[in-house]
C-alpha cells in the first residue's frame, strides 16, 4: 500500500486550515504526526479520515476501510447518547445504548472485538450503557471498535491519553502484532509514549507539515525531540482577586474526609468502606485502573454523585445532607476534567473562559472588573496566549482548550485544585508547563491538590501523599 497527499489544502469549518501539504506513506511504514497545540496534527489525521472541506488537492491510495480512534469521535459517539435523554417521548427515559452494542453491531471481526473486550478487562460492562462509562472505558470502546472492523489503515488520534499503564501496554503489543500487514498512522504528543515499530515522525506546524523525520536518523530525531521540549521559564502565577478571594478555613478543620464510603450499583461495589482524609496544604495522587472508581470519588467530593447523601462524608465543614447546597461546596473547589471540557461549548472568548472561574460557571454572565480582565491577561500571557485574549474559546484545538481550563480551575486559588488527568492531549511542552504550574500550586500554602494521573514519570514535586485504587469486579 502506498498512499500519496498532493498539494492538499483542506478547510475545517473556517476554524482551520490544512495549507499545502505534500507527504508519502510507503508500504511498511508507520508514523507518528506530532508538534505543538494548535499545529494541525489532529487536523491532518482527519482529513485523511474524509473530514474537512478539501480546498484543493489530492489523496491517492487511501483504502476502503479505516479503523479511527480520536477525541472527536469519541465525544460525537457520547453526544448521540445523550441526546436519547432530550427525548421525551411518552415520558419513557431512555437508559442509553449498552455497550454490547456499541462494539458489535456491523462489527466486521467479532472474534478480535470479543478478544480485546476481554483483554481490556470490559466482559462485566457489556451490559451497561455506553454513556455511563468513564472516560477511559470509553476510550477502550473506541479502540476496539477501531481495530475490529478489518481495518486496512489505523488512524490514531491519542490512542493512549486516557488509559492506565497495563491497557496502555497491552494495547502497544496487540499494535505491535498488527504492523506487518497495517499500515498505522498515529497522532502522538509524547515522544515518551512513540511505540517502537513507528519509523518516521511528521512534525505540523501552523497547519504545514514541516519536518518528515526518519526515525533512524539520529540527529534529526534528536533536534525533533528538542524542539517539542523547550519550556517556558521564568513562571510567575497570577494572584488572586481581592474582592473574589474564598474566605479561609479553620486550619485545624480537614478539607474533606470521608469515612466508610461505599459506592454500589444494585449489587455491584464499586468502592468498598473507603476512609479517605485530606488536611489543609497536603497533596495527593490518586491512581489506579480505568474503572477503579477515581472519577466516582472525585464527583463524591464535588457533590455531583447522588450517593454522597448516603455516606458519612465532611466537606470544607460541612456534613453532607445537613441542608448544604451544592453551590456552597463547589466555592471551595478548582475542578479540571475532560467532562468538563467536553461541556464547556458556549461562545465565549478566551479571556472571559478564564474569568468564569471567579463565578464557577460554564460561560460567564457577569460583567467582569478591570481587575478581573487583568489577571485573566495575565494567565493569558503565561500560556503564551495573550495575542488571542478575544479568540472563541470552541475555535481552539483540544489541548490548549485544556490549558485554558486548567487556568480557569486556578484563577481563584480555590483550597482544593482537583485535576482529574489535566495533561490529557498535551503536547510535550505545554505538558512540562502545565506540571511546572502545578508545582507552583502545592509549593503555595492555600491550596491543596488532588493530582490524577495514570503516568508515573509526571510526577508532582511538592506531591508527598498517594491513594492508589484497585478495580473491583465483584
């Protein structure tokens, strides 16, 4: 197979454009697309996925079936499911599309979905609906849907954000047992996560592909490499508000602690009798396998699990279930998550995504202080942002989108920063800039975090405190 890409320049929505791109993928060859947020990596695995006006241009020898794994996809499978809840016909709520039949229906090779079903440890979920998976499981429905429908070209947008250390793993060696006869196209942001049997790395930038490295060739590998880790120096993190600063709590008081918790769905125990404390300025880890329950846990804390009122559960001082509202918890909360960002969709520019986190709310509703646009240009600038302060925030690729979240979860030094895997879809500078700015937050002494993460390497300096879960399947 060989597949040649002509002069191709390709519009998304005005949003985006893919200009003058010239690039052969021979037969036996597997690579890597990567650079910085915002270059155009996603936007080119895309196009040859079909997506995208094509402005001019051509794609020769592109297959008849293309196995795809993206962010988009994934988020467009999640909204068609929610949808079925807007539904409102003859009262009946739908309880969503189980996740047998998100994997098997017009699945052209059972035999390989049901073998990855269970070596991603998924048989106990068959029967859930699809909506109701966190986001890793989801992201191995993804997978296997990809890699089951007798692909003859793999399109990998992130295969690995998302996915704890085994499935990680696994997935690298079922990959591994594909190449001889698949070609693989992947989009990679951490050279640290490139499998070995890639053999060539696209480096985008600005939506030209600039760089076609030869993996072997060990000098232009290594300036590649250099190039997508140089850092910002010199951090400083904005202060907050006076006016919007969170009053402090009592030091001797513990931020959250929860005693006994169990989660349970009819018989099934997801966390079983869990005694969890967090004092004021201690940080913490939390890991464990998709599954375990860490995004359970995280929507205990942030009231947001229906289960928090049948639990012994104290908040930043109060008793859940002694008439607290939900809005008295979250003041205290910074929050980052990739539900989060998949919510985020309302029209508003960048610097005002930031001042939303003064108000805690999706969009922002109240005219904001000169002081408050001060800071959020502040942010703006220490995220190398601040020539497009007035962008729309929807028109950003996924990972500076992030950035900006995670700018908005700290605006208000909140006492606990909640970041619930924040360097998902990070490219390897803006990653090293979001762990620096974390260090920053626990070397302070208002705010404590809850770090997220299924890579041991990003390891938090300042971080001393680890709550590791193990999955249960009883």
């Amino acid at each position: 197979m060989r597949i040649v890409v002509e002069n191709l320049n390709v519009d998304f929505e005005q949003r985006f454009q893919l200009n003058n791109i010239n690039w052969t993928i021979e037969d036996q060859h597997h690579w890597v697309i990567t650079g910085t947020n915002g270059a155009g990596k996603s936007a080119l695995a895309a196009a040859l996925a079909g997506a995208g006006d094509r402005l001019s241009g051509q794609i020769l020898g592109l297959p008849e079936r293309i196995g795809v794994v993206s962010f988009e996809a994934q988020e467009e499978l999640i909204d068609k499911e929610r949808k079925k809840d807007d539904a409102d016909i003859m009262d009946v709520i739908s309880e969503g599309t189980p996740v047998r039949d998100i994997i098997f229906s017009d699945c052209l090779d059972p035999d390989t979905a049901q073998q990855l079903v269970t070596l991603f440890g998924l048989d106990y979920l068959l029967a859930r609906a699809f909506r109701k998976l966190s986001t890793g499981e989801s992201r191995k429905v993804m997978i296997i849907r990809a890699l089951s429908c007798k692909p003859q070209l793999l399109l990998l947008d992130e295969p690995f954000d998302g996915l704890d250390a085994t499935t990680m793993g696994m997935l690298q060696n079922h990959l591994e047992r594909l190449v001889e006869r698949i070609p693989i196209i992947m989009v990679c942001n951490r050279f640290d996560e490139i499998p070995d049997f890639v053999t060539h790395i696209a480096y985008m930038q600005a939506g030209e592909l600039t760089m076609q490295v030869e993996r072997q060739d060990q000098d232009a590998y290594d300036n590649l490499y250099q190039l997508l880790h140089l850092k910002t120096t010199d951090l400083t993190i904005p202060k907050a508000e006076a006016e919007t600063a969170i009053a402090k709590l009592p030091a001797n008081q513990p931020l959250v602690k929860l005693t006994d918790l169990t989660i349970k769905y009819d018989e099934f125990k997801l966390i079983d009798q869990l005694n969890w404390t967090i004092q004021p300025n201690q940080h913490w880890q939390l890991s464990g396998p998709n599954g375990s329950g860490k995004t359970a846990i995280l929507s205990i804390i942030t009231g947001d699990h229906p289960q928090c009122y049948t639990n012994d559960i104290l908040v930043f001082g109060f008793q859940r279930g002694n008439g607290e509202s939900i809005w008295q918890i979250k003041q205290f909360i910074g929050y980052v998550s990739t539900a989060l960002q998949w919510e985020y969709r309302v029209q508003i520019s960048l610097r005002n995504v930031i001042i939303s986190g003064f108000h805690d709310s999706i969009g922002l509703y109240t005219k904001a202080t000169d002081r408050q646009k001060q800071i959020a240009d502040q942010w703006l600038a220490l995220l190398g942002m601040n020539d497009r302060a007035d962008a729309p925030f929807q028109k950003l690729s996924f990972g500076d989108q992030r950035l900006l979240l995670i700018a908005r979860a700290m605006v208000k030094h909140p006492p606990l920063l909640i970041l619930d895997e924040p360097c998902l879809g990070l490219d390897d500078m803006n990653r090293q800039l979001v762990l620096a700015l974390i260090e920053k937050i626990c070397a302070s002494s208002e705010t404590s975090v809850i770090y997220v993460n299924h890579h041991a390497e990003d390891k938090i300096i300042g971080i001393e405190h680890f709550l590791s879960l193990e999955k249960n399947q009883t």
